[in-house]
C-alpha cells in the first residue's frame, strides 16, 4: 500500500515549457487534490477533485488545467510554465466526507 | 488578511522545555481544526484534531476557541524529535463529501540538545 505517489520528484523547465504531474492514491479514497508550496506562503490549493469525474477551482488555479483520469489519478498541468511556477507541488487525497488528508511526497518543479 | 495567521517563529527551545503555539482563523464559518506537521522537505502529515473541548494526545494539547477564533498547539517536555514545522490548519466543506483545508504558513520549532 503505497499511499499517495507523485512522479516525477524534481523537474526543471525552461520557461513556456509544457508538463504533466502525476499522482496516484491506491486508497480509494474520493477526494483529490493539487497544492503548491512557496517559502512564506504556506500550502494553497490549485485545484481538486471531489470525486472521480469532476474537478474545481481552488485559490491560484490560474496557468495550471488538471485531469481526474479515473478514481486512482489526478493530473496537473503546467501548459506554458512560468518561473512564478517555481514551487514544491503537493498532491492530496481523502476518503468520502473526511476532514484527513494524505499527502505524497511532493514534486520539486524549477522553472528558468 | 490571511485566512489562518500564525507567528512564523522560529522558536529555539532545549529539550525537555514546554513551547506553546498560537494560530488565528478568520472564516468563521470554518468547521474543522487540525494541526499538521511537516519535516523538512517532506510531506505535512496530520498531527491531531482539534476540538473546543481541548484534546491530548501524549505531551501534545490541542486547543480551540470559537468565540475568539483561536487555536493553539501546546508541546510538554520537548524531544529532539519534535524539531519541525507545524501548521494551523482549518476546513470547511466544498461540496460533494469533500472538505477544503486552508493552512497558516507554519512555525518552525527546533529542539536544541
């Protein structure tokens, strides 16, 4: 049981560069969500997925699209990529009305 | 103003010292409390929830006030272990069985030997 896994780890981009992120949960859990992380700004929310089928906007949606493929994976890209893009992104899941949620280790993206 | 504000800190504080942590929320329709925590460059993890009736779970105290907005993090007899940051985090729901968690930026202990 692997929880939440996010490909690839680390990724540099030049800027207007195009990328996907991966993330998958083999907890069956409903819920998916995309984060990023900056120095002194805590986590916000890009996007999430209430449940397999439906995606929603989250606090900085803006320059990223995201794909819930099927239950299990949740993508995020980055079209053309910004170095404003420089940040860890965090992928999050949760079981059908629950407050936890369960993170994967992260993907490290720098944008040049 | 942001959502959920907390000192930044860092706080330095040798083992065995108690440190206290303080978070402020600004929805009030927020419904849910918790505190994560996060190593350095990894993953936040849950720590614990937190209720009005105040809850513990070993040297961690986890309080909440509605009425001021306020939440706080109390850590007793401090272990070298315990050196992270920790994250006020508050939820509320989205729709469709799925909750939105806002997190403060964190405050960053370390435990000195």
């Amino acid at each position: 049981n692997a929880g939440v896994t996010q490909t690839p780890k680390f990724q540099v981009l030049k800027t207007g560069q195009s990328m996907t992120l991966q993330c998958a949960q083999d907890m069956n859990h409903n819920s998916m969500y995309w984060y990023r992380q900056d120095p002194g700004m805590g986590l916000r929310l890009i996007y999430y997925s209430a449940s397999e089928g439906t995606t929603d906007k989250g606090e900085v949606p803006n320059g990223y699209n995201v794909s819930r493929l099927n239950k299990r994976e949740f993508s995020l890209r980055l079209e053309s990529a910004a170095p404003s893009q420089t940040s860890v992104y965090f992928c999050a899941s949760s079981e059908f009305r629950s407050y936890e949620q369960y993170f994967g280790p992260g993907t490290r993206l720098t944008v040049t | 103003r942001k959502e959920v504000e907390q000192d930044p800190g860092p706080f330095n504080v040798p083992e065995g010292a108690t440190v206290a942590f303080n978070c402020t929320y600004s929805n009030s329709a927020s419904q849910s409390f918790f505190w994560y925590r996060q190593d350095c460059r990894k993953e936040p993890k849950l720590l614990m929830s937190v209720y009005s009736s105040g809850n513990e779970d070993g040297r961690f105290t986890a309080q909440l006030n509605r009425a001021s907005q306020y939440i706080s993090l109390l850590i007793r007899d401090s272990k070298l272990s315990d050196s992270a940051t920790y994250l006020c985090v508050v939820s509320a729901y989205s729709g469709a069985g799925s909750y939105q968690l806002t997190f403060g930026k964190g405050t960053k202990l370390s435990v000195i030997p």
